[in-house]
C-alpha cells in the first residue's frame, strides 16, 4: 500500500540535543511537507519541499532545518535551539498542482526533558 | 484574528444524531475547502474537498461553502461512534506562496456515543 511512514512514532529526548525525524513516502508524490501540531492550535508549517535539493521555510522554521536529498525522503531536524520542542509532528506530501490534497502520515510524538 | 476560525468542541452527540461542524474565515481569497479527521494519535485523513460555493456530499458526509458569509460546513448523518474523531479544517488561496499553502482550524473534538 502506498502511503506516508514516519517513525519513531513516540521519540523522547534530553533537552540540548538534537534529534532527527524520519518521512518516507512511497506515492511517488513531489512536493512534502513538515507541520507541527500543539493543543488548541491549528497546524503550523514548519518547512516544505516541492523537489529534491530544495526547501523553503515555513511560518515556524526557526530551530528546525531539513534536507531533501530523495524524492521518497524528507527527514526534520529539532535542533537544541528550537525553544519548545515537545509537540506532536505531521510529515504530508501532494501531487504539485493546484488541486491536489495534503496526505499526511501518522506523525512522531517529540517529548523533551 | 485568526485566518480560520474553528469551535474546539468537545461536540458530544447520540448514536444516529445529525452532526454540524462549521469554520469562518477571513481571507476572502481562499478557494480551495477541506476536511479532515484525525483520530487520536494519528494524522489527519483527507474526507471531503470542494472548491467554490455550493455543497458536496458523499455517503453520510456533505460539504457546505458559503463564500458570501466566508463559512463552510461538514454535516455527518446518522452519525456512529466510529465518527469519534477530530475535525479539522483546512482551507488555501489560489496561487498562494505558489503552493496553495493550506490554512488549518484548530479542530473539532466529537464524540458520538451509543
């Protein structure tokens, strides 16, 4: 079945580390996308890709950085300067187009101490 | 102001009840409506996508978009506790960022008992 992996799905960590975040997508999909998700509050773009070896920053990419070396790959960095990593993250991909939906995976739950 | 706006809920309702999740917005360039649900632990899953005005239905689930009011609805018929479920929004503008960046709600908690 073609879909969305991310793994671990629950990370934990000391705080001053960093700590990398696993997206593999085998849908053959362009463009991926990192979100962050937190109680009472909306999805946050964290960073996007649209092809491989280039990404933009999102609304919230500050103590975040990514790399997009394979279409099938997108792996997020929380690095020790991201102030409140603990939150919930969706990695999401989408055919490029103008019509075409956000499928997400099932997200890795970051908690920091 | 928020872009989206989205009633946190929690939404309890009965087993076969009619459900009516709604969003406002601001923006008045947004085009593009979706709904997702998110049960818990797990990513949002893509039920129903309309652009423009009017509604769109499938099976238990329609899609309202009233531009004009710049509302939009998701109606669940008889609804089953399976429907259990976070309820988001998600909405973009054409063109926008030129990867029609999508705009979320915070969700809906619903709870649908038997």
């Amino acid at each position: 079945d073609g879909g969305i992996t991310q793994s671990p799905k629950y990370l934990f960590r000391k705080e001053g580390q960093n700590v990398t975040l696993s997206c593999e997508q085998n849908l053959n999909h362009d463009a991926m996308y990192w979100y962050r998700q937190d109680p009472g509050q909306g999805l946050r773009l964290i960073y996007y890709s649209q092809i491989v070896n280039d990404f933009q920053k999102g609304d919230i990419a500050e103590g975040y950085s990514v790399s997009r070396e394979k279409k099938e790959s997108f792996p997020l960095t929380v690095t020790s300067a991201q102030k409140n990593p603990t939150a919930f993250y969706l990695c999401a991909s989408r055919r490029t187009g103008l019509n075409s939906p956000l499928h997400f995976g099932n997200g890795t739950r970051l908690t920091v101490t | 102001q928020k872009e989206v706006e989205q009633d946190p809920g929690p939404l309890s309702v009965p087993e076969g009840a009619i459900v009516s999740l709604n969003c406002t917005y601001s923006n008045s360039a947004f085009q593009y409506f979706m709904w997702y649900r998110q049960y818990s632990r797990k990513g949002p899953e893509l039920l129903m996508y309309t652009y423009s005005s009017g509604n769109k239905e499938d099976g238990r689930f329609t899609a309202q978009v009233d531009k004009s009011s710049k509302y939009i609805s998701l109606f669940i018929r008889d609804s089953q506790p399976s429907d259990s479920a976070t309820y988001l929004c998600a909405m973009s503008a054409r063109g926008t960022y030129n990867t029609d960046k999508l705009i979320f709600g915070t969700g809906t908690r619903l709870q649908v008992f038997p």
